[in-house]
C-alpha cells in the first residue's frame, strides 16, 4: 500500500509494517494505525507516521541512547492490553520536540511509546511519577562537546 507522509513523502508499505494503537495517541484519538520509518540507518531518530493522516508524523527517538539512567516500570494494565509476554519483544521511544538546534531539543520521558513488535501493538503509556516530565534537554552542552 501507498502512504503519503508528513517527512518522507509517498512511500510504499506492507499491513506488516503497521503498528496499532488501540486508543491512538493523546490528543489524536482517531488515528491508530502508525509505521515507524527510520531516519537513517544509524539515525537514533525515527518518525511514528500516521497511516491515514500525512500531517501526523511524530520524532521519536529510542531515549536510552541520550539517558542511560531511564528506567521505569510498566503498569499492568499496559503488558495487558499491549499483550506483552516477554520484555525483549518490546520496544520503547520518546516523543521529540525538535528546537532549533539539538541543543534546543526536548524529549518527552514522561510519556513513553511503548511498542510490542510481536504483536504489533503500541500505546503512549503516561507515567505516574515525578521523576521525569514532557520537556527534557535533549543534549547538554557536555553531551554536545563544549564546555560547561
């Protein structure tokens, strides 16, 4: 099938490829079935697109490549209705906010993608902790190679 989309524009996929969300995504509730396209092969960087709205394209990136300490554990109501048996069959991004620069970047740790590549499966699980919230730098300026 031909999808059009918001970065990469028409490409062509399978109904493999497709990812659902049962519930769509907060704020987009209609759309429930994504793809996630790479953004290169070494990229950390992807776009979850929707399949049936050109205009949805979200920058995800996987955040334990920029935060190492991330952990969180998943409610039971998520490894249920993902129908997660293993947790190697899951895999989990965060939502970028692009900036102008890397520096001005943001991620999104408090609501993490969750994706069950088993099954095909995905859901923004909404953590209920205080440690992390929707606005994370990106990359610090340490990160980045200056000083500071």
């Amino acid at each position: 099938m031909k999808i059009k989309t918001r970065y990469h524009e028409e490409i062509e996929a399978s109904k493999e490829d497709i990812i659902y969300f049962g519930s769509g995504i907060p704020g987009f509730p209609e759309d429930k079935e994504f793809i996630n396209l790479p953004l290169g092969m070494d990229s950390s960087f992807s776009i979850l697109q929707s399949i049936n709205n050109e205009e949805l394209g979200f920058v995800i990136a996987e955040p334990f490549s920029f935060f190492k300490e991330y952990e969180f554990d998943l409610d039971e109501s998520v490894i249920t209705q993902l129908k997660i048996k293993d947790k190697t069959d899951i895999i989990i991004y965060s939502i970028v906010t692009l900036g102008d620069s890397l520096a001005s970047s943001t991620v999104n740790l408090q609501a993490p993608i969750i994706i069950n590549k088993r099954e095909s499966l995905g859901k923004q699980a909404i953590l209920n902790t205080d440690k992390y919230h929707t606005k994370h730098v990106l990359a610090t300026k340490k990160q980045m190679g200056q000083e500071g």
